[in-house]
C-alpha cells in the first residue's frame, strides 16, 4: 500500500512538471528578448512620456506575471507547507464573533425568560391572595354587635326595682350587679338615700332569705325567725362624703324576740354582714358595740374604720330591722322612711315609669 501511493504522487508531480515547462515555453516563445543596456540608459533619464520607458515597464510588469502563474498552478493543499500568516493581534475571528454574539443572544434570551417567570409567578401570586382574600370575607360570620350598656335610670323619691338573675347567680356575681347601681348612685350625686326593691329577671319580689343565702349573709336561726324574710326587702344605697355605701331595711315579726336576738348575736354581726362592705378594707377584730340615738330610736353602732368611713350600725325602727353601713347612712335611711308612707311606696321599674322624680 505505502508503494502504490509514492507511485501514484510522483507520477502526478512529473505531470505537473511536464505541464508547468510546456506552458513556460508556450509563453516564452511569444517573448521578444531584450538586453538590459537599453534598460539601464532608460533609466538614468526617465521621462514617462517616452515610449520606449512606457514599453519597459509593461515588459517588466507581463514578466512578474508570468513568475507568479507557476506558483499558482502549482500551488496545493497537500504539497503547501508554508504555515498561515500569524492573525494580527487583537483581531477577531469570525468564528469566536459569531459564538460571542451567539453567547450574548443566550444571556438576553435567558434574561427575558426570567423576567416572563417572575411576571407571571407575581401575577398568579396576587390573584390568589385576592381570591383568598375574597373568599375569607364571604365566609367570615358577621358578629352581633356588643350588649350595650344596661341603661340604669331611677327614682329618689319611690322605690326602684333591682332585678338579679337570683337562680344562677353566686355571691360574686350579685356585688357585680350592685356595684354597677352603686356606681350609677354615687355618678348622681344624689343626697338622699336611694331605695331599691330586689326581684328576679321578672320583676317579682325576691324575699331576704334567698337573698341573704346568695350573697352569703348567714344570720343565726334565732334571729332569721324573728323576721319576715319571705317578703320583700329594700336594698338602700346612699352617698356618704363621696362614700357610697349599702342599708338594709327588712320587716320584723316581733320586735321584742328581734331585738333579744340581734343582742346576742352583734359578736357575729360584723362577720355576717360583711357582704354588704363591697370589698372596703376594715378592721376585722371583734369589739363590742356602743349605742347612740336618733329620733328617738336607739342606734347600736361598731366602727370598723379610725374615722368612720365604715361601720355597723342597726336599729328596730317602725317595725323594721333597719341596718346601715355608717353612722350617716342609718340615719339617713330613717329619714327616708318617716317621710315615705307605706301607701305611696309601689317601687318603679327601672327605666322611671311611675316616679316623680329621676336622677341618671
């Protein structure tokens, strides 16, 4: 194999030459022969204008190109062994151009793509909040507005109701209900005791006894048995300096067997009626009570507090036990009772029907 082919290229290489020297001698016969002396006396006097100058350089010029035929009819991609001219530096390729443009159109075209993603992903991002958004309201359950505030309206000259939820109610909750009347009281400024009949949600008097066992007023059985603790009671409540405070004015059925009774129980009687103190901080310690006198009525008294704010005062008045909770307040609630005959004392309900005079 490697004989076949040297014979092959040298038999092409002498017909390459054969045909190189035949064309030489083709051209060569057509060709005047000219000395260089002419040449050279042309030369030291050149004159473009001259003909003969004119015919020397056409001569010259057919003779370079008749050098540089060969060459290219003997140029070859197999026999060519000169290396290609060096790039000048700096200079491009076309090829490296067209793969930069082809990188750049690339990073455009990624550039746009992420654009396009980040566009739709915040699109479809915003309608769904939207419509979440849409949805949550059209399932969100519309809430009852708040209870108003109970408008607590009453009457300083008659009786008012005071109604207590008696069945599902505790002690805490009860002074809950009647401090909001000692709030609206003491907001009055009222100057007269304030007189309160407690019922139920349905406006029927509620007798002491259910009362007393609710807000935790435990009296002894002597003396629960020398009052009328069916019937119903009145709840006073009165401004004292700015010191609202409770009364108690419950019907006697013997004041005598009363009076023997709260006697020997006044040791107790503070502890008993603590519930009617409205959490006001007093000296618990027991001391033994002093009596007084006012309109004729004995006033059995016990200060809790250095100057008076709070105390325990009680007395057997028109058939009554009548109890305040400082010296003022007692006082005060018999005034009310010698001035109100038992005729004109239907209570009024709450929002003043029925009164003749209304403090908010």
């Amino acid at each position: 194999m490697i004989s076949l082919n040297k014979n092959i290229f040298s038999s092409q290489e002498k017909s390459k030459g054969n045909a190189s020297t035949k064309f030489g001698h083709e051209i060569m016969e057509d060709l005047s022969i000219f000395t260089m002396k002419s040449d050279l006396a042309n030369l030291s006097k050149p004159d473009i204008e001259n003909p003969q100058n004119k015919q020397v350089s056409e001569k010259v010029q057919i003779k370079t190109n008749i050098s540089q035929i060969p060459q290219k009819e003997s140029s070859s991609p197999f026999l060519s062994q000169n290396p290609p001219a060096e790039e000048k530096k700096g200079e491009v390729k076309p090829a490296e151009k067209i793969k930069k443009e082809a990188n750049w159109e690339k990073v455009i075209l990624a550039g746009i793509v992420c654009f396009l993603l980040l566009a739709f992903g915040a699109g479809g991002y915003y309608y769904w909040i939207s419509r979440e958004k849409k949805q949550a309201g059209e399932t969100t359950i519309e809430l009852p507005p708040p209870p108003k505030e109970e408008l607590i309206t009453f009457s300083i000259e008659n009786p008012n109701y005071l109604p207590l939820d008696i069945d599902n109610s505790d002690s805490t909750k009860i002074k809950e209900t009647i401090k909001k009347y000692v709030t609206k009281v003491s907001d009055s400024g009222s100057l007269t005791p304030v007189e309160f009949i407690v019922t139920d949600l349905k406006n029927n008097p509620i007798g002491f006894s259910a009362f007393a066992s609710k807000i935790g007023i435990n009296f002894s059985q002597e003396l629960i048995s020398a009052l009328n603790t069916e019937l119903k009671f009145s709840l006073f409540i009165y401004n004292d300096n700015q010191k609202t405070r409770l009364g108690l004015a419950i019907d006697s059925l013997d004041d005598y067997k009363l009076k023997k009774a709260l006697f020997q129980e006044e040791a107790d009687l503070v502890k008993e009626l603590e519930p009617l103190f409205l959490d006001v901080p007093h000296n618990s310690e027991v001391k033994n009570f002093s009596s007084s006198s006012y309109e004729n009525t004995e006033i059995r008294f016990n200060n809790l507090t250095p100057f008076g704010e709070l105390t325990v005062d009680y007395a057997i008045f028109q058939n009554k036990l009548v109890v305040g909770t400082t010296k003022i307040t007692i006082r005060s609630i018999i005034d009310y009772m010698k001035s109100h005959s038992q005729t004109n004392s239907s209570p009024s309900t709450l929002n003043g029907s029925g009164t003749t005079t209304e403090t908010n």
